[in-house]
C-alpha cells in the first residue's frame, strides 16, 4: 500500500490549491478526484469572482476568509500566470425604492472591513453605459476582481505536482481505515492508500466524507444549482461587473464581462438533492432573463452561445462566533472526533475568492496540532504560463509560429485556439486526457459555433498525441465517448 | 509556393462561391488571384456533401458535393487560381490588408485590391436554441456528424433523434440509416418543413423515418452520454402543450435548426451587417458596403441550391476584376431593393441600373409565410407592378428568384425604390 502524509480528497479550487500550499514542505502529498479531471465540479461552473467581501454575513467565517484571501490574488496569480483583474464591481439600485438598501449594503460592508462607496446613478451611467437608465445609485466595492476559476484550479495543481504532490483522477474515495479513532488511510475505486492525514475537499460530496468517517451527522450538504448564460462577444461588450440588490438567499442574478471577454449571466439558485444534476432548464432561462435585464435592459437571450450549470456546495454549519445567527458557514476544522481529518466543507460562494486563505488555514490547522512543517530546500512557487495566441498582439504571434509552427495552425476559429495551444495542454504536468479539459484549459469550442467545427479535429488531435483510437476520445472520461464505432466496421 | 505582397484579388474560403468568385476573377482580367483556405483541401463543405443533387442548375447533371466541387476546382487550376490551403485569415481591414496563419508557412500579411469574402455559414447550436437538460456526450450539428461519418469514417452514435428539419439534418437520417443506425424521429418545432420537399421524400419517407411537425425537445437527459430527450409538442407559439410530453431513449441527438452566415471577419473589415440574413448588405455585384469587398454564397445569405452559390460567386469575382481594371465607379446611383408583403427578406439590398443596361440582376428572396396554392412573385415601383412571376406555390424552405431584364432598365432608373412582395394568385 502506498503511503503519504496527507491525501486531499477533491480536486476543485479548494483541493488544488491546498495541495499547493502544502507542496512547500517536506511533506508526501496525494490528491484524488473521482472525475476525468480536476476542477469539474462547482469550480467549472460560478461567477468566476474574486469578491470585495461586502456581502457575507459579519462575524461568519466566510467573511474572514474572503476578507484574507482577497488580498492574495494578485501574488498568488502573477506566481500562477493566471489573469486577474482587479476591476471593482457594482451593486447596483435599479428605480427609488431599492437606492435605501445601499446603505444597509455599505454598513455591511463596513463591518466586514471592505472598502466601498456609493456613486450617484449618473456615476453609474458614466462607468458602465448599458446600466438600467432607471438606476438610482450603486455601491461600488473596488476591490473586487474577476479571474478565470479553471485556470486557478490547472496552475495550482500543476505548481503543486512541480513541486512533488501526486494527483490520481478516476479515483474515488470509498471509505476510511481507521485504528480505533484514528484516520491511517483510505479505500478507493483504484485501491487502497495510507496516509496520516485526510484533507476533505469533496464539495458537494464533503458532508458524505465526513459520514464515513463517523462524524459530522448532522451536517448536510444540500446543492444549490446555478444555471449561467454566456453571451456571444461579438453581440455585447461590457468590462464591468453589475450585481443587483441581493436577496435573502443570494447575491443575486448577475451581468459581468468575463475574462474571456464574453458577458455572463446568472446565477439563480434552486435546491436539489441530486448532487449530479447540473441541468438547465427553461424555468431557469426565464428566471435568469428578468434578472438580468433588470441591469442590463439591452441584452437578448438571442446572443446566447453556451449555457451551463453548477452546484453550490451550500451546507448547514453553524456560525462559531458568538453572536451570529448564521447556519450556512464554512466548515475549516480538524476534526475533534477522529484523528487525522480535517474538513473544508460547505464551501459555497465566496469559496473561490477564500480558496487561498483556506489552504493557508489548513497548515496553520497541522501546525496547530503539532505537525512540524519543514519547508522544501527548492520549492518553486513560479508556474510558467503557457502561450495564448488569440492573448497576443500581432509580432509575438508571428514570433510563436516562427518557433513553433503548430502554433500556427487554428482549430478553433471561434477563439482562435491554435493546434501547438492543444498538444501542450496534453502534455501539461497534469495531461488534458479529454475534450472538456481541453476546452477549460485553452477556451477551445466556447465561441459561437460550440465547437461545432473543431471537434473533430481535437478528437483527432487526443488520439494521434495519446496514441489511442479515436473510439477511445471521450467529452469528459469514460462513458462520455463521442465515436461509437468505424462506418465500416461490422457491428457484432 | 511562395507567398506574393500584393495581389489583385483575395478570395477567403473555396467552397462553391470561393471558387466560383476566383474563377470569374481570373477569367474576366485579375492577373493574381489567390484562395485562402482554412481545410487541407479546396472543396470547403461540399467535400462532406457525399449524397447527390448538386449542378442541377449548372451543368444539367446530379452530382454528388465532391464531384460539383471538383468540377471548379479543376477550373481554378487550369485558370492560374492561386492556392494556400490549411490557413486561416486572422485578420482583414477595410483597407483589404490580410493577415493569416498556418503551419506551413507561418505569420504573414497581404494586400488585395478586391477581397471576395465566401467564408459560408455555420449551424446554429444547442445554446443558440437553448435546448434545456443536461450536457453529455453525444449532442452533436448535423453537420459535425455529418464530417465524422462521411469524412473521417466514425459513426458518432447507435440511435439517434434529430432535431430540426434542414435539408443537412434529413440528409444526415438517411446516410446514418444506411451505415446501420437506427433514426427514432426527426423533430420540427415550425409547422412545415425548413428544408427542400425533395429531400423529406428521399430521406425521410423513403425510409419510413418519422417526421414529426410542431415538436421540439423539452430535455436533454444523461450524464456522459444521451440517455433519452423528452419530445414535446408546442403551440403555435412555441408553448409547450402540457400532457403531450414523450421520453424517447437515444444515444445521439443532432441538431439541423438552421445555419448562420459566419461573418466574423467581415464585422472586423467593418462590412454591415443586415440583421435578417445575418449577412452584409450587399448591392447587385455583391459589393459590401466597404469599397473593394465582396462576398459570395452562403457567407450573404443562406441559399437552398448549390447551384446559386456557384452563380452568385461569378458575379461577385466578375465585380471583383472589373473594380481591379477600372477602379471603383463614382458617382453612380443604387436603387434600394425592399422585402415587401410577405417576403422575409431580398437580396440584393440595392441595385446599380447601370449594370441592368448590361445584364439581368436576379433577384432573391425567402418567404416569410408558406403558400401552398398558385402565387405571384412581384417586384413593384411605389403601388405599381413592375414585373411579376407566377410559381405554384412558396415555402420558407426553397428560395424564391425573379430575374430583372434590361428591358425593366429606364422604369428602375427612375425608381426611388423597389419592393418585392409573395401573394396568392
């Protein structure tokens, strides 16, 4: 049986980046992910925000963590070679009635310790000119930023496995060994692993962990699903992020220009029992439009060239602090009632805004109980950028063709994704083994044609640098195989 | 080859108006002309088009899309076409500066005189229907499917549902149901066919596939690959009819709901674009509004018939190499040409009489409402009936043309506009 220090079950935001913060020290680390890939779960499908912090309840731990890790995000994305822009953002008050919530909003945010002010509607109008022309004011947080939440999840995980953490995919975790109350390792679908520790990073699935362990059974994991529309960039521009006025269970349905320079929309928020349900649907279409065009009357459901969902981890912790009445906290803890875990559960928005500061807790946690962390003689914490073609100007293209001429080939003409662009992401520390882990990795098939044209040219592409037949290329890991057979081919 | 700096004409994209436009360039006095394609080969998507029905119009003879294509391809050769295949025009400015990439040659940037712009069309999507479900495998354009199947040779699934009733979608019915596949049903949210009635008797009906009108898919169900889509039957607006809901299991579901004209790199030259086609607005040559660039085929409006594309991509390279020669012609009036009663819309958008001195202009349209009884085409001047044109019936599916002779010429010349309408006889 294979031994490790610390084995991270999940390979979302909070997972990766955990294993890269403890990929500083002299410590064997493992992550597992039951998916083709890592980032699948809610890290593939949110906001892709880095919150200001205005918005989480006073006191409650995701408020300290957002209040921490925002901060962070400009080391830790120049480490990574991830966009980030700090660009502020808007809650904005559409008509009379609802300018007086900005005020409670500010005190929020003040009590939070979060920079905010509100600007006069005309300000509004002036910033972002496809505002509601019926807006009263807005409260502007300009610590706020966006970043792209994929990339986050590949370039820490891939600076972690520089830096000596393993990472298996298609492993699911399927219980504990224990020693009486102790955690020594774990069962999967691969196999059996020890370890000393377990960092529970399973999402939507954490609350299950914790029940294999025996702990923990009163905490429940309910998915909140969120349906988003992206918007086609040659139909809307906009740079800025617009929330409205939130409600009691969100921050509302939102309109922002991505990263990617397409405009998102949504999300809304509906509770499932079904932590595998990331469907859309029309109730939800109709849902999202209002909201939206409640901030941006001139967007049409017309311009929509993809449409996704994502399941927030939304559990039923109690705030700890003394005071608040709050029940859908962040659980960062270890465990009282076992050795050997700690638990990063319910980790709903603002997680990938709190990702850092929660990997950061978590050796604070190991050090807390005694672990002697000893930092690695040659940690690297610089993870090189890949080139981005359609990101460069003019002369650095030709001069990446010049060098590499598969950088000169497009197979996605929507974004402009460049053959040499996809044969590195196969090749990457952690390989892209699937179409969907392509496409979160270079924004191949997101433009207008969804792929439509690239398709099979990436399938062809997969299996000529994995040396597999094309039969074997699948969307997003086994069972999701986009060629059942050969024309000519006799069925059995 | 070796790449020039300058040529006289630039044509982006060798499907039929491609090499139709580089063609007629050549032949009508452009000395460089080059085609740049984005593929490996000419062809552009008839090389996938393996059934018959193309050159009925043009040579009198059922070809298969390969054999039309190769046909012109032959042509471009013996005229002195020039080709860069596997390259992609990143860039084109209004100035007609050209940049592009490929493997083989690397970064580069060209000047042309005139820029012929056939880039073609796309299908529209799942997300551009907004089909609700889940988002697994198996989902695929007709048209993708359609490339894996009669190009690279994989079958993309056992049993498939198809949505939409475009001629690629029952075409794709057919060729699937002869490599062994079982088609459950093809699916129309309209109330009549979108495709050619010719291609409902010889893949459909010849094949007992269904058709379903009036329906849609209300879900998309499966995890890594379809399971199943819900069938529902809408009103006619749309709405779904509660209670007529129908779970029909399926590995595949296909989409045929309409094609696009991909104009990206028109928007970038500054070419406007007109809403209805979603293709430039153009005048008689198929001159865009941008001096110097045309565009030709479907990359203007969607066509029914291979065949247009071909003639539309002459007149755009005849344009072309008479704008080389003669340089732009100033000062000369366009009539505007107006979709009418019942007419979806008309191409083209305006019309020089100067040139119906020379030649008929042809004019094209798509019916808003189908007519299944004996109607009028009618091109009018103000409430006046200019000319007129009898067929049996209209529907949006197939194209509607009248032709303006030079006969009509001092009657347009003194037209402020003219206005083309489909009624009932």
């Amino acid at each position: 049986m294979k031994n490790y220090d610390i084995i991270i079950i999940g390979g979302g935001v909070i997972g990766c980046m955990t294993a890269r913060a403890l990929s500083r020290f002299d410590l064997k680390v493992l992550l597992i992910e039951q998916e083709s890939d890592i980032g699948m779960g809610a890290s593939s499908a949110n906001s892709a925000i880095i919150h200001a912090g205005h918005d989480p309840m006073p006191g409650s731990l995701k408020a300290e963590m957002n209040r921490i890790a925002n901060p962070m995000w400009d080391q830790i994305s120049t480490e990574l070679g991830i966009s980030f822009r700090r660009c502020g953002a808007y809650i904005v008050a559409i008509g009379e009635d609802e300018f007086g919530c900005l005020t409670a909003l500010k005190e929020r945010s003040d009590s939070n310790g979060v920079t905010s002010e509100i600007i006069s509607a005309e300000e509004m109008r002036r910033r972002e000119p496809l505002v509601n022309p019926a807006v009263s004011g807005a409260l502007f947080t300009p610590t706020a930023g966006m970043v792209d939440p994929f990339a986050a999840c590949v370039a820490s995980i891939e600076n972690a496995i520089q830096n000596g953490v393993e990472v298996l995919t298609e492993t699911a975790f399927t219980g504990f060994i224990m020693e009486g109350k102790t955690i020594t390792g774990i069962h999967t679908n691969q196999g059996d692993f020890a370890c000393r520790w377990v960092v529970n990073a399973a999402g939507t699935y954490s609350d299950e962990v914790m029940h294999a362990a025996e702990t923990c059974q009163d905490f429940k994991i309910t998915p909140r699903r969120g349906e988003y529309y992206l918007l086609d960039k040659a139909e809307i521009e906009m740079n800025n992020i617009l929330f409205p006025v939130p409600s009691a269970v969100s921050k509302g349905i939102l309109v922002l220009g991505s990263t990617h320079g397409n405009v998102l929309v949504g999300p809304n928020s509906q509770s499932t029992e079904d932590k595998e349900n990331k469907s859309v649907t029309s109730e939800g279409l109709a849902e999202i439009w209002q909201g939206a065009q409640k901030l941006v009357p001139s967007i049409s459901p017309r311009s929509v060239i993809a449409m996704f969902a994502g399941l927030r981890a939304t559990g039923n912790a109690a705030c700890l602090t003394p005071g608040v009445n709050y029940n859908n906290d962040f659980v960062i803890e270890r465990s009282v009632e076992v050795n050997g875990l700690i638990n990063l559960a319910g980790i709903e928005s603002p997680g990938l805004t709190a990702a850092p500061a929660i990997a950061q807790r978590v050796i604070e946690l190991l050090q807390d109980s005694g672990e002697t962390l000893i930092d690695k003689q040659n940690w690297n914490p610089i993870r090189p950028a890949r080139p981005h073609f359609n990101h460069m100007n003019r002369e650095e293209q030709a001069d990446l063709v010049a060098k590499d001429p598969r950088y000169g080939r497009i197979v996605c003409r929507c974004e402009m994704i460049t053959e040499g662009e996809i044969i590195a992401e196969i090749h990457a520390p952690l390989p892209a083994r699937t179409y969907d882990a392509i496409k979160r990795r270079t924004w191949l098939g997101t433009g207008r044609c969804l792929g439509s044209f690239d398709m099979p040219r990436v399938v062809d592409i997969l299996a000529h640098e994995l040396n597999l037949p094309a039969t074997a290329i699948s969307k997003k890991g086994a069972g999701s195989e986009f060629l059942q057979r050969q024309t000519k081919e006799v069925e059995a | 080859m070796t790449i020039k700096v300058r040529y006289d004409v630039v044509v982006i994209g060798s499907g039929p108006g491609g090499l139709a436009a580089a063609i007629a360039a050549k032949k009508n006095g452009a000395q460089d002309v080059l085609i740049i394609e984005r593929d490996i080969e000419p062809g552009g998507i008839l090389l996938q088009c393996i059934h018959n029905g193309f050159g009925v119009e043009v040579f009198k003879q059922d070809l298969p899309g390969p054999s039309y294509a190769q046909r012109f391809i032959n042509e471009a050769f013996q005229v002195g076409v020039e080709f860069l295949l596997d390259t992609m025009v990143l860039n084109i400015t209004r100035d007609h500066r050209i940049a592009a990439t490929s493997k083989r040659h690397g970064f580069f940037t060209i000047q042309a005189k005139a820029v012929v712009l056939a880039m073609g069309c796309r299908e529209r999507t799942r997300a551009q229907v907004r089909l609700p479900g889940t988002r697994p495998s198996g989902v695929f354009t007709a048209g993708t499917a359609q490339r894996w199947v009669n190009v690279e040779g994989y079958m993309p699934g056992k049993n498939f549902v198809i949505l939409g009733s475009g001629d690629i979608g029952m075409i794709m019915a057919r060729r699937l149901t002869f490599e062994g596949a079982k088609v459950e049903r093809v699916l129309e949210v309209m109330p009549y066919l979108s495709g050619l009635t010719r291609n409902y008797v010889q893949c459909l009906m010849d094949f007992d596939i269904e058709l379903q009108l009036k329906h849609t898919v209300k879900n998309i169900i499966g995890k890594n690959r379809v399971e199943a889509i819900e069938a529902v039957a809408v009103d006619d607006r749309w709405n779904y009819i509660p209670g007529t809901e129908e779970i029909i299991p399926c590995d595949t579901l296909l989409l045929s709901v309409g094609l696009i004209p991909e104009n990206e790199l028109s928007r970038q030259a500054g070419v406007l674009i007109d809403p209805v086609t979603a293709g430039p607005f153009v005048d008689d040559g198929f001159q865009t509004n941008i001096p110097g660039i045309y565009s030709a085929g479907n990359v203007v409006h969607v066509y029914d018939l291979v065949d247009w594309v071909t003639e539309a991509g002459l007149i755009a390279g005849r344009s072309a190499a008479r704008l080389v020669q003669k340089g732009p012609q100033l000062n000369s009036k366009t009539i505007p040409v107006k979709a009418g009663e019942n007419v979806r819309y008309v191409v083209p958008h305006n019309l020089n009489p100067d040139h119906l001195a020379e030649d008929d202009i042809r004019i094209q349209m798509r019916v808003r409402q189908p007519i299944e009884a004996p109607v009028w085409v009618e091109v009018r001047i103000g409430g006046n009936l200019l000319h007129r044109k009898a067929e049996p019936y209209a529907r949006p599916g197939e194209m509607v043309t009248i032709p303006l002779k030079p006969a009509h010429l001092d009657e347009v010349k003194a037209a402020s506009e003219l206005t083309v309408a489909i009624v009932k006889r």
